[in-house]
C-alpha cells in the first residue's frame, strides 16, 4: 500500500470525483487510512461537501505513529468520525494517543474534539482557530446535525484545550514535530504541521489540489499569497498532506493553490480595470481549473469575495 501511495505523491495526481462512492463502507469514515511514509498515516476524506453518506469526512484525518505516542491531527467533524479513527489507530499501533492538533477552527478539524478530551487527550490550536470556534462553534454543529442526523449524537462542542500564537513543537521518537502558524492563509488559524527530518508538511487548509479552494469572507487572498511566498515555500517540502484530497508534492499544490489564486485576481483585476461590476464579476473565466471536485460550488463565489476585496486594495 505504501508504495501505491508514494507513487501518487511522485506522480500527477488522477483527479477526484465527487460521485465516487463511500470507499470504505463498513466504517464512519470515508476511506481507510494509508501510510504515507512510514509512521505518518493519513485517512483521505472525500473531495466535496460535507453529507450524510460521507458523514461529514470530507478532510483529511492524519496521525504519526511515533514510537512514544500518536499525535492525531484534526478532531474529525462530528464525535463518531473521531472514534473510529481513533479505532484504526489501535488496530495499527497499541501507543497511546498523547495530542490532538486542531489545524483551524472549522467544523471538520474541532467537532470531534468532545471524543478526545474524553480520552484525556491534549489538544491544540492556534489561538485565532479557538476565537473562530468560540465564536461560531454553535452555528458549526447545528449545520453538522442537519446533514449528519443521527451521526450527530455525542457530539457536543470542546475547543482546544491549549493554545499557541506562532508555533507549538515536541520530538516524540523520532519525529520532531512542529506545528506552526505561517500567516494568513484560508480561515483564521490555519496552521501547518512540519515534520522537517522526514520532508513531510501536513499543510492544512493552506494547499489545496483536487478540489477547488473556497474564499471565505474572512479570506483575504492578497495575504494568503504573502504567507505562501515567504513562509509555506521556505519548507521546500518533499511530501505534502493537504487539508483535503491525496497525498501529493509542492508543485500540485502550488499550481492549484497560489497559481489559482494570482490567476483568479489576474481576472478580477481585468474586469476592475475594465470598469466591470460585481454582477458581471462572477463570471470571469474560470475554466482552467473547471475540472476541480467543487468548481460548481464554489467558482463564481471565490470570484465574488475577490472582486470585493480588490475592489479597495
């Protein structure tokens, strides 16, 4: 299995299908975990909306197997998401989880975090992710229970139990592991996780590649290509695990990252210059990333909250 995965990081990834079925149909999660490299494994969520039938793991569930514990990051969307990845841990390893790292504060990386404190297990965040959770974490579980129904029961909200501003890091084994906020970037508190001795970054919300990236109305693109350009780069990572879709390399994420996001204000740009409204601004080409899982969602209202933003810059 781990050379089916590497060959998928070397190589240029077969792109996802939101019509695909529930890979792994005999348990809450999507897909079973793979290991990326040895001791990092990964539980590839689906690459579209949350729903009932993917029971909201539409992100990437990791964990590192560290000789002296796992670190688990992301909680998982709803409590049962949670435990059942916890449930392949212990058919992998019998070490005990010992940390949690939520990489923001959404639903997908925090609603699974009531499971974990049950277990006694720390868990961080970026002190902006907590705010975020806070503030919205109520809005986040009532949209959770109105597509997850009955999956829903037991989760309850639990924010991190620790918070960082610029980086939190332990070695455990032989992984140092560094969770790190690098800047703006997709949501408040998007962080990445950075295994330097293994070239692995667990980027989070920061890359994407199978699926189209979503700007939010606290997305601010202009400072998302700054961190990108001055910090994410600098990693010069040989293995990425985005938030979303397979493992893969820096130039996949780069080109359907911060390529889409200078060509999109590219665009913007145009049409601003061109004395072009926001009506009209919605519907500037898209096309070359119109094969990406959740373009129909998601392209002219990335289009919209750009325009809006440059509109002022």
């Amino acid at each position: 299995m781990r050379g089916i995965v590497l060959a998928l990081i070397l190589a240029a990834p077969a792109f996802a299908s939101e019509d695909i079925a529930d890979q792994y149909p005999n348990s809450p999660l999507y897909s079973k975990p793979v290991e990326v490299i040895p001791g990092v494994f990964s539980a590839i969520g689906a690459t579209a909306p949350p729903t009932y039938e993917n029971t909201g793991h539409n992100n990437n569930l990791s964990f590192i197997v560290t000789g002296e514990g796992v670190v688990v990051i992301n909680g998982g969307a709803a409590y049962v998401l949670a435990e059942a990845l916890h449930a392949e841990i212990k058919a992998i390893t019998d070490q005990p989880v010992v940390l949690v790292i939520n990489e923001n504060g959404q639903g997908h990386a925090m609603l699974g975090n009531g499971y974990w404190a049950e277990q006694g297990v720390k868990i961080i965040a970026h002190e902006e992710a907590a705010v975020e959770f806070e503030e919205y974490g109520g809005n986040i579980l009532e949209n959770m229970k109105r597509y997850n129904r009955d999956k829903a029961e037991g989760t309850t909200l639990q924010g991190p139990t620790e918070t960082f501003t610029d980086e939190y890091s332990l070695t455990l084994g032989e992984f140092r592991i560094e969770a790190r906020y690098l800047g703006p970037a997709h949501s408040p508190g998007d962080i990445v996780v950075w295994l330097p001795e293994q070239s692995l970054v667990i980027s989070g919300d920061m890359a994407f590649h199978e699926r189209m990236l979503p700007i939010f109305e606290h997305t601010y693109t202009a400072d998302w290509l700054e961190s990108w350009e001055t910090e994410f780069e600098a990693l010069e990572a040989t293995y990425v695990i985005p938030g979303h879709g397979h493992p893969t390399n820096m130039a996949q994420v780069r080109r359907y990252t911060r390529d889409y996001l200078i060509y999109l204000r590219a665009r913007i740009g145009e049409h601003l210059d061109a004395g072009g409204d926001l009506a009209d601004a919605y519907y500037v080409d898209q096309s070359p990333y119109a094969h990406l899982d959740t373009f129909e969602q998601l392209a002219t209202r990335n289009a919209g909250r750009v325009y809006e933003q440059m509109e002022f810059e």
